[in-house]
C-alpha cells in the first residue's frame, strides 16, 4: 500500500517531517559518544537537565502508596450516574420514533435519502452486469495510473480484474456489490464532509483548535460505542451504516486535507498575493492544487477507513461482505469467514494501488512517462473532451452486461472451499494448541501470559490508588514538556473515574499496555530490518496490506481457535491490528534520515550497529514516536473487539450495551475508551512535541 497507511494517516496528527543533522565528530569513537543531530527528546532533556529527581519522587509515590494501601477504588463520593440519563435519552428515542417532528421532518428525510442512493447505485451495478463492472472499473483504474502500455498502469489494470475475478470465483458477487454500492456513497460523503473540515482546520487556527479533539473523539471512539444511538436515530440497515462509516472515515480526509493547506508552500502564496487575487482566489488557484497530493492521500485513507468498517456495519444490516464475515464468526466457520475477508482485502488493495499511483500521477507525471515530456492523460482530464470520453465509457459499460446477457457472475465458474479450510484450521490448532515438545504450544504461552504478566499488572493498575495515577501522569506530560497535556491527562482519568468505570479502566489500561509493548518491540524490530533492505520490504509489504485491511472478526476465529477465549487473544488480535502501522512509521522514519549524516558516520567508520543506535534512530525519534502514538490508537480501536473473544473489561460493555440496546452501559464505556486514548495520545504527542513547555 502507500506509504501512509489507513492506520498511519488517520492518526491523531501527522507526521512531521524528520529533521536532519550532522553526525558526531566520532560516532565510532571509544567515547561512544551520540551525534548532535536533532535535538534529544524533550522528556529525556528535562530528566537530565534536574527533573529528574521529580520524576522519581512521583514514581515513589505511586509504588509506595499502592503498597501501602493496596486500594485504588475511585470514592463513590465523586461517582456520578451517567447511565440513568442516558437509560431515559434511549427510552425517549424509541418511544418518540414515529411521532416527533425530529424524526419525521428530519431524521427521516436523512434515513430514506441515504437509503434510496445505496440502493440505486446497488441497482445499477446490477444492472451493468460483472462483464460491464469489471470492465469499467479496469478501464477507469489503468487510465488514472497513467495509461498507455506503462507497467505501473498494467499492473493496477491487473489487480483491478483480479480483484472482481476472485470475488466471482468465489461466489461472492453479489455480496461485493453491496459492499462496493455503500463504499461509492460512503466515501463520497466522508470526502466532502472531509474536506470542508479541513479546510476549515487549514485556514483558521480557532477552527484547527475546535475541530482537532472532535477529530480525535472520532478516530479513538470505539465504532461500537456509537452504534447504537445511530440505530436508536436511524434504525437497522445502511442509513445508521452509512452514518457510522463517515464518522469513522472522515477524519483521515480532513487531517491531511489541513496538513496539506498548513503546508502550502509560501512563496507561491505571497506572489499570488502580489498578483491582486482575492482570498477565494488564492485558495482555488493555489492553496487548494499545492494540497492536491495530501488530499489524493487523504481519499486512500477514507477509503481504507470505511473498508475497515464493513464488517462492524454488517451487525446492524448493512449486508454485503461483512455479513458473510460476521455469519462465519457466528458459526465458528473458519472457512467462509476467510473468503469474505479475502475479497474484502482484495478491494481493499485494489483502491489503494488506484488511488496511490493516481497520486503518483499527479506528484511527477513526467517521471512516470520514463522522462517523456508528455504530461500523462491524468493532465489532460479536463473540459468537455475528458469528461464526454469518461460518459461514452460509462454507457458503453452500462450497456455490455444486459447485451451480453451476464449480469450476474456465472454460477458454473464458481468454487467452493470454505468447508476444507475449516477443516485444516481445525487440524493446526489441534497440533500447535498443546504437547508441542520445548514450547509447549499457544495454549501454553497464552496462560503464562495470564498468570506472570496481565494479572499482575491489572492487579497493580487497581491496588494504585487513583490521586497516585493522576499525579503520575500529570508530571509525565509536564516533564515531556506539555502543562496542556498533562491537564488532558488528569481531566481525561478524572472522567473515568467520575462515571464510576475506574475498576474495568484499569483491566483495560493493563491489556493496552502490554499490547503497545509488544506490537512496539516487533514493530520498530521489523522496521528497523524493512528499512536496511529494500527487497525484505517488497517481501513484507504485501503480508502487512493483509494485516492492515483483513477485518479483524476474520482472524479472531483463529486468534481463539489458537490460544483459546480470553484476554491473550484479545492481545494477539490488538497486535495484529496495529503492527502494520509501526512497521510501516519505523521504516520511512529510518528511510527518511538525512543521506549526509549517514554517509558521514560510515566515512568516520561506523559499523552498522553503531550508525542505527547513534544516528538513525535518534535522528527518526519524531517518527518513531508517531509510531508509539499509532500504535496506542489503533490498539484502543481494537479492543472492542476483543470484548467479544473474552478480553472483558471495557470492550465487554460497549458489546454488551450494543447487543441489549443499553445506552447507558454500552455508551459510558466507549467514552471511557475515548479518555484513556486521548490520555494516551496527549502523553505520547507531547513527548515528541517541540513546543516549549509553558
């Protein structure tokens, strides 16, 4: 996939770019003294520079109190019911559905409208027929990679009839079309929506501060958690789909979409300025088309985004693939969740490569022309000519599948292997689950995992007493240089505490965190090896767009098969899920080190170890840490999903809230899921921020 990945770039802030120094004057001498390159991180400075022994102190605190007390119950004192009011919000939308104006002047105008588009456009990809769809979509994937016989072109072409082949072979088409009839209006609102966000963000500094925590709640808040009140507003099938997918697709589009306006380049600005363009002006004919490749970049990330939520939309009838991959769970068929999940990751892989080399495209057309002076057709898709060629193309599409006689996809060139795909998973975990001889097997590692280090570090989270963890985390994020931070932090545990959730917080810190840990130790390991080796890269590349766009309900079924129900799987899903990201951060950060540096440590003869720990990693430190900060997004995204596996705590709820329609529960623990990852977030941000700490 691109470089910036749907885990990547719907991340609480983007990437900044990474600062380049010189090297030491002897990287490699006996001193073994570090190079002065970018600045230390800000918390490892004031550590050094005398914080240190605050530090410590607050660290003493907290092991001594817990000790001393062995208690960390929140005072019920300061708890206060949420869920009856929310209980009450709940009862009042379903008695008042069909009678207040609310509903039948509004809410309802919203539901049909965005009910009938799904379906029209679900009619007319039927009505085209398989010939007409994978032709049109071939056709329209190898134009905007650059036409002509170019290899880039043909290689996207190929995907793109790959693609809609196996969804056929697999007997899936019709259900691919579903999907596919959602993603088109899905994405189409979440662009726009999008877009106006960021804009709004890009241009105005009051915006970027009002919307930036708005896009934070929308990226950690758990798709669970809002279900329901959508459900209660719009009811089951794609009306409450289509509103959860925007939610949680937009803000991709919108943050980079403002990074790309921030980042304009100013000179072009200024003489647009100096020409006597008008503010409108200047934003169409500049600001706009210098942010063209983050907005291109943006839209790959929506579109992952909402593949992403196929699946989750599937429980509250959305149909299309996701149903298939939510029925396989719900049997224990191994087998036909993988195929649906296959062709899911298949679409998935065949926008991101459209959409990526359309970038390219736009970035250097010439350069993918092998140095022709010929700017590309994506140059020339504009006015009429381009957009009477793209209508003929539509119709003569429309047209070929009713001719031809085709609209659905042959049931003779159909295959079925769901049923011996169970049946070999069924065989692994048999064999690998115990009396594996030396390892012992899953099983094995997944109750040490329980006994010496998730029970234990629970324990400890809740025999903390809670003033101890407020106190530690605001002296965290004012050590890493950030007093807002460390406000965030304490106003963001206060909230948990308030609504009476600390206990079950705590079991879901405990999980984060051992989760964090080792997609951290594997990812930046993995990182580290991708970005020395460019051909271990192209080997891993295509195995980490299977992890990041596989729905995660597809490989819990083995997760569970393999190391049981529990908090382990829970883990090993969370892993699985954010480890594409950090590998993917952790490889362009190393790349990304200035050439210079390198070339002078190796002159000053620096072996190979000593260039990665003195030059390359401190001087990826902001990439690296934007990896810490992915990683903990993307594992609070997922552990909601392992409340369905037996991870219990917080996960649990937003399940259960969903499943038995209990506003109160469900949606109290998706806000505390949102305060840990806004916790999480400020402390992690603020650590690699270069604002000065007032």
């Amino acid at each position: 996939m691109s470089t910036a990945t749907p885990d990547t770039a719907p991340a609480a802030k983007s990437a900044p770019a990474v600062e380049s120094g010189k090297p030491a004057t002897s990287p490699a001498g006996p001193s073994g003294g570090a190079p002065s390159g970018d600045e230390p991180s800000r918390l490892a400075t004031r550590l050094v520079t005398g914080k240190l022994p605050i530090f410590l102190a607050a660290l003493l605190v907290v092991v001594v109190s817990a000790v001393v007390t062995g208690n960390g119950a929140w005072p019920s004192g300061l708890v206060y019911d949420v869920k009856t009011p929310l209980d009450e919000v709940s009862n009042w939308l379903t008695d008042q559905r069909d009678q207040h104006w609310l509903f039948l002047y509004f809410l309802l105008h919203i539901s049909n409208s965005a009910e009938a588009l799904v379906d029209n456009i679900y009619m007319v990809l039927s009505t085209i027929g398989w010939i007409g769809v994978t032709g049109l979509a071939t056709l329209l994937s190898w134009y905007v990679a650059g036409g002509g016989l170019h290899r880039r072109s043909l290689r996207v072409a190929g995907i793109t009839v790959g693609t809609f082949a196996v969804c056929g072979v697999l007997n899936l088409w019709d259900y691919a079309m579903a999907t596919l009839s959602l993603m088109i209006v899905a994405v189409a609102v979440a662009a726009v929506v999008g877009l106006l966000l960021g804009m709004i963000a890009g241009l105005s500094e009051r915006g970027d501060r009002i919307l930036r925590p708005v896009f934070d709640t929308m990226q950690v808040m758990p798709a669970f958690a809002y279900l329901l009140p959508l459900v209660l507003l719009f009811g089951i099938g794609s009306p409450a789909a289509l509103v959860a997918t925007v939610i949680y697709a937009a803000p991709p589009m919108a943050r980079l979409t403002s990074l790309g306006l921030r980042n304009a380049n100013p000179a072009a600005l200024e003489a647009s300025a100096s020409l006597g363009a008008t503010p409108w002006q200047r934003l169409r004919t500049a600001r706009l088309p210098l942010a063209r490749k983050e907005m291109l970049l943006g839209l790959n990330q929506t579109i992952m985004m909402a593949l992403g939520m196929v699946v989750l939309a599937s429980m509250i009838g959305a149909g299309g693939l996701g149903d298939k991959v939510y029925q396989g769970l719900s049997k224990d068929n191994f087998g036909m969740s993988l195929i649906a999940g296959v062709a899911i990751v298949l679409i998935a892989i065949w926008l991101d490569r459209a959409t990526a080399a359309a970038g390219e495209q736009l970035e250097s057309p010439a350069a993918l022309k092998n140095g022709s002076a010929d700017p590309g057709p994506l140059s020339r898709l504009r006015g009429w000519p381009a957009w009477t060629g793209l209508v003929v193309l539509g119709v003569v599409a429309y047209l070929s599948g009713p001719i031809a006689g085709q609209r659905f996809w042959p049931s003779e060139w159909t295959v079925r292997i769901s049923s011996p795909i169970t049946k070999g998973m069924g065989w692994i975990t048999d064999h690998v689950g115990s009396g594996v001889p030396v390892v012992g097997g899953t099983d094995v590692w997944a109750a040490n995992m329980t006994t010496w280090v998730l029970n234990p570090m629970r324990d400890a989270l809740q025999a903390t007493p809670w003033w101890s963890l407020l106190l530690l985390v605001a002296v965290l994020a004012w050590l890493a240089g950030s007093w807002r931070a460390a406000v965030t932090g304490v106003l963001s545990l206060g909230v948990i505490g308030v609504m009476g959730t600390w206990p079950k917080s705590m079991d879901t810190l405990a999980q984060v965190i051992v989760a964090l840990v080792l997609t951290l130790i594997l990812g930046v390991a993995i990182g580290t090896v991708a970005a020395r080796s460019e051909r271990f890269m192209r080997i891993i590349r295509p195995v980490l767009d299977v992890m990041q766009t596989m729905p995660q309900f597809v490989y819990l079924v083995p997760v569970v098969a393999l190391v049981g129900v529990g908090r382990p799987a829970a883990i090993a899903a969370a892993v699985v899920y954010a480890l594409p990201a950090v590998v993917r951060i952790t490889a362009q950060g190393l790349r990304s080190v200035d050439p210079a540096a390198m070339e002078a440590s190796r002159s000053l003869g620096s072996t190979t170890w000593q260039q990665l720990r003195q030059v390359q990693l401190p001087l990826a430190r902001r990439s690296l840490l934007l990896a810490v900060n992915q990683g903990v997004v993307l594992v609070l995204a997922i552990v909601v999903i392992g409340g369905l596996v037996g991870g219990g705590a917080l996960g649990y709820d937003v399940v259960y809230g969903l499943q038995k329609s209990d506003l109160g529960v469900g949606l109290t623990a998706g806000i505390s899921i949102v305060c840990l990852g806004l916790m999480l977030d400020r402390l992690t941000q603020s650590a690699g921020s270069g604002k000065s700490g007032k």
